[in-house]
C-alpha cells in the first residue's frame, strides 16, 4: 500500500511540474514577486518522479509566487535523439510536450492519470484520454508525427544546454540547485530567495531534523574518500551534522569493529543515528538502508576490508610475514593477476538498465567473434553481509535475478543468454519463468536458486567484483586483467581487440558500425 501511495502521489506531482501554470484558476491574484525552480528529468525515472512528489506540495502552497519549469533528458548522436529508458519514455515525453500544445487546461489531470503507473508510459495514454474525454486523436497526431519530434527534441536540446543529464537536474533562479530534496528543503531554499513579497508560508517551515551520521574511512584506501559525500547527504537530511572518522585512528577503529559485528565490513560505511527514520528526507533513501549496531547502515557500495593485505603498498598490512602479491589477500588485485589472452569478463547489476545494454549487445559481439574461442563470462556485482544474505543497489529483487542467472549460467553453459536476453527484455518483471524455455528448464533454475546452490554460487561470483573492487555496472575486464566500460558493441569490440589484435573478431571485414542516421543513438552511463 505505501508504495502504491508513493507512486501515486509521484503521478500527481510529475503532472504539475510538467505543465507549471497550466492550472491556475481566473481568480488566483499574480503574485508580486516569483521565484523559479527548474527541473530537468527523465520521465521514467525513479529520482525525478521522487523530486516531483516532494515539489508538488510547494506549487500548492506558493501558487504562482513560484515560476516552475520542466523539461526533458534526452541524449543526442548524429542529429537523433533517445532519452535513457528508450522508445517508450521517447513516446511519453511526445505526448507530454503535445498534451502542452493542444490540451493546456486537462494536462494536468492526464499526467495525474498516466503517471499513476508511470513505469508503464505511454501505454496508459488512451484510457487516460478516455476517462478524461481528451481529445486523443489530436494529441496523438501532434506526437506521432514530426509536430511531437519538434517539440520534444526542442525540450531535450533545451536541457542539454543547460548540462542536464542527471534525473533530475535542478535549477533554483537559474543557478544550479543542490540543496535537500524533500518539500520543506525547498520551501526553505525558495523563501531564501524572495526578497520583497515574502509568502506566508515561508514563517510556518518547521526546523530540519538534527541527524548524526559518522562516516568511516581509511586514509590507506584511494577509493573511501567520504567528504564528497555530505553535500549528497544533506541533499536528503539538511540537519545533518557529520563525523568522519579514520580506521586508523582508535575511535574509528573502535567504532569499525562494532559495525563489522553485525556484518558491515567493507568501507567506506555511512551510519545514521536512528533518529532519520523521523525525517522527511528518509523515505527517499530507505530502500538503501539496513539496521544493526543501533545504527542505519546507509549502502554506498564499500569495497575495502581494512583488515585485509593491500596489495601495492610493500607493507605487510596483516603482519603475516607476507607482502602484496605474495599474500593470499590479493589473489585477485588487478595488480597481481595475469594476462589471458581471449578472456572476457563482463560485471553488471542485473537489473541495471546500461548493464542490460551490455549484455545485449553481446549478441552482436558473439557474432563478430564467431571464429574466435572467447572466454567470456557474466559477474554480478553486489555485497554478502552475512551468510546467505545480499545486498545490491536495486533491491532484493536484483539479489534473486542474480542467483537465477547464475542458475542458468551454472546448468545450461552454452544456452544461459538466451535466459539472460530474454529476462533483459523486461528486467523488473517477476514473471521469469516465461524465460526457461527451449533447453532451459524452469523447474531446475527454481530449485537451484531457493535452495543452497543458489545461494553458494552468488556468494562465489561476487568476490571476483569485490576483489576488484569493482562498483559500476557494466565494467568489462577484458584478458583477466585491462579493465573498461563500454555499453554498445562497438565500443566493446574495440575494447576486445585492443589486446587481442590478432582475432579475427578484429578484421575489418568483422568491424560492428555503430548505427547509421535516423536509428537509435549509441547509449553511455553505468550504475553504482
């Protein structure tokens, strides 16, 4: 039910946000003084929808004291352009821009309507239309023709002008917004603004929580840096007051092995005082959470064990009698491993959208190195906090879609893609049984995946990621030890065949040309 009301409150707000001043009714008094806040988003994404859902309110209470804008992310490659979740967010952000155009006075309650489910735009276009009694004929003319390109490619062009590729992007009086992101952050940061006409609302805007958060690091690992991570945490906890502590020193070593106790090891580690629960902003963050040591457990994706050999440093970190490579620590540090020829490794997130990318332009990959012995494999990317127990950036829903993949890669070497390809054509969806097919049975990745097996076999894939130190879904390694990333398959095979020139995978006659004019742009971004 609280997801349900999120999502539908989420609708409500992408609505408003996305026709600002379109509902005003005659009688509301212009205001004598606007402030503006800008939003750059993508229409099926998650954080934007969020933001929407925390602005709404504030266009309620500020009316047109506030000038609110928004427009679209889309990412351009030889004159076309696609926004991030592809051909369905591309037909949605038409029919929004069309709906502008030709139908002012209802945008906003179809936007209400369609975004209730907004992971589904556009499909729910017509029945939205029909419940409203929208002239759906028009606003589908306007978007499938060259009308809704202009319009929509307008939006997009506008946001790349402003350097908006994150959703959302947010301006506040034309200067880049960075401040909390719940209702009351921004009321704070627009009633800053006014100058002369100050809304009544702007006295009624409770205090922000006080929120402790300690931030552990370790001065030995180049990666755990965590001052760049308190302006994100005062984007959600404005009240926060943080403490950064080192492992190196008592207290943080102190507070290291409290933590570590209840299955948190790796660094950096973000932990929150209980008392966020309480805050606004903690709904926003909630689904990264994990309890334990009377703290929040805020995931960051930390990859470093402090207590284990550093692999670069001619120190014995351990006091072993061992150093670097030579401890078993460091089997598998980038530093110490070995080149082999034809290796290909690929870590993804699995329900990482540009992971899917990745995945699926190996079908193209396979087939330009058709003559060539490949040894390609599939590594997921996610933290054991205890055992048998996960934790990876989307939820507990990635966690199970691993190990079923993992299932399919383990009893079905040579078919496991087909699984992984079609899942890929709707990720999320719990429905995966409607992909053991063929060769695959569902029944064996079943039993596989709920029982021990499955779980033996996550918890072995994931180390070679976490040995890596590896974070961003996809990350290719490419001969066991070159890493890069790389979504479309040319940018794949380039990197393949930077190593290993003498394939024939590499031959010209082999080369994968990125699409011509007119056909979907090349694709770039990671998650983590």
């Amino acid at each position: 039910m609280k997801k349900s009301l999120v999502v539908l409150f989420a609708a409500v707000a992408v609505a408003l946000l996305a026709f600002a001043g379109c509902g005003k009714t005659a009688s509301e008094p212009e205001a004598k003084e606007k402030v503006k806040l800008s939003l750059h988003i993508m229409s099926k994404c998650p954080y934007g929808v969020q933001v929407a859902n925390a602005v709404k309110p504030v266009k309620d209470k500020l009316g047109n004291a506030l000038d609110l804008e928004i427009n679209f992310i889309g990412n351009e490659r030889d004159g076309s352009w696609m926004p991030m979740h592809g051909e369905t967010e591309l037909k949605g952000d038409k029919i929004a821009v069309c709906m502008k155009k030709y139908a002012p006075k209802q945008a906003l309650d179809l936007m209400f309507c369609m975004n209730k489910e907004y992971r589904k735009i556009p499909e729910t276009f017509d029945a939205c239309a029909a419940e409203l009694k929208v002239d759906a004929a028009k606003i589908k003319g306007c978007a499938e023709g060259e009308e809704g390109k202009t319009l929509v490619e307008e939006s997009y062009k506008f946001s790349k002008s402003k350097n908006a590729s994150g959703s959302p992007t947010i301006f506040l009086n034309d200067q880049p917004y960075r401040g909390g992101r719940g209702t009351n952050d921004f009321l704070r940061a627009l009633c800053a603004e006014y100058k002369t006409a100050k809304p009544q609302v702007c006295s009624e805007i409770p205090e922000p929580k006080k929120v402790h958060a300690i931030l552990l690091t370790d001065k030995r690992c180049p990666t755990c840096r965590v001052e760049g991570l308190v302006p994100q945490l005062k984007s959600f906890f404005p009240g926060l007051e943080e403490e950064i502590l080192d492992y190196s020193d008592p207290k943080g070593k102190e507070e290291y092995d409290k933590y570590a106790a209840a299955g948190h090891k790796l660094l950096p580690l973000i932990a929150l005082d209980p008392v966020a629960k309480t805050d606004e902003g903690y709904e926003k963050v909630s689904r990264w959470i994990e309890e334990g040591a009377g703290k929040l457990f805020l995931r960051v994706g930390g990859k470093f064990d402090p207590t284990k050999e550093i692999c670069d440093n001619k120190i014995d970190d351990t006091g072993n009698g061992k150093i670097d490579c030579d401890d078993s620590d460091c089997k598998e540090a980038v530093v110490c491993r070995k080149e082999i020829p034809g290796r290909v490794d690929l870590f993804v997130m699995s329900q990482c959208p540009y992971g899917v990318l990745a995945l699926n332009a190996m079908k193209e990959i396979f087939q330009a190195f058709k003559g060539d012995k490949l040894d390609f494999h599939v590594n997921y990317i996610a933290n054991e906090t205890g055992e048998g127990k996960f934790q990876s950036l989307h939820g507990q829903g990635e966690v199970d879609e691993n190990i079923r993949e993992l299932c399919a890669i383990k009893h079905y070497p040579k078919d496991y893609m087909d699984y992984i390809w079609c899942r890929n054509e709707n990720i999320r969806s719990n429905e995966w049984k409607q992909c053991a097919k063929g060769k695959i049975k569902a029944d064996v990745i079943e039993k596989c995946s709920t029982g021990d097996e499955g779980i033996k076999l996550h918890s072995e894939n994931i180390k070679l990621g976490n040995a890596l130190n590896i974070g961003g879904s996809p990350t290719w390694f490419i001969n066991n030890k070159f890493q890069g990333g790389g979504i479309a398959a040319p940018a794949i095979q380039k990197m393949i065949c930077d190593h290993n020139p003498n394939l024939k995978g590499c031959s010209e006659a082999n080369k994968i040309v990125p699409p011509a004019d007119g056909k979907q742009p090349q694709p770039q971004g990671s998650c983590g």
